[in-house]
C-alpha cells in the first residue's frame, strides 16, 4: 500500500481548518492536486465514508475510504 503524507500551516483556527477538512468529499476545493471528488456513500463524514478523486493531470483516479476518524482532530484513509 502507498503511503503520501505532507505538513502545512495554515493561518485559521482548528475549527475553520476542520471545517474544511472534514468535507471529505470536497477536497477538490482545496487540493491543486484533484480535479474533482464526490462522495460515493450514503455515510459523508466519519468512519466508512468513501470518496472518489479525479486526479490532475491526465485521466487518473482513486477511491478513498476513512479508516480512523477522530472528530474535530483527524483522519485517516
């Protein structure tokens, strides 16, 4: 399995930065790296949601499922 994992500071509160980052299906908004995503399960949010991520550049893709969920703190996928 692959492993990717990167840091950034962002200059906003935890609270405004989860709000964000626990759209799980929406990380198109946010990541240069995705053309576009939606969730693909009933669940959006915590354990079990599932999202698929059109990559850039080309015809790329990958489906994503939450493993850990920790709200207002993290997740895993």
């Amino acid at each position: 399995m692959a492993t990717r994992s990167t840091h950034i500071r962002i200059n906003a509160s935890k609270e405004q930065v989860w709000a964000v980052l626990s759209d799980f299906g929406g990380i198109y908004r946010w990541n240069p790296g995705v053309r576009n995503s939606f969730s693909t399960f009933y669940i959006k949010k915590g354990i079990l949601a599932t999202r698929r991520c059109e990559l850039l550049p080309g015809d790329d893709y990958l489906y994503e499922r939450v493993l850990e969920w920790v709200e207002g703190e993290s997740f895993k996928v």
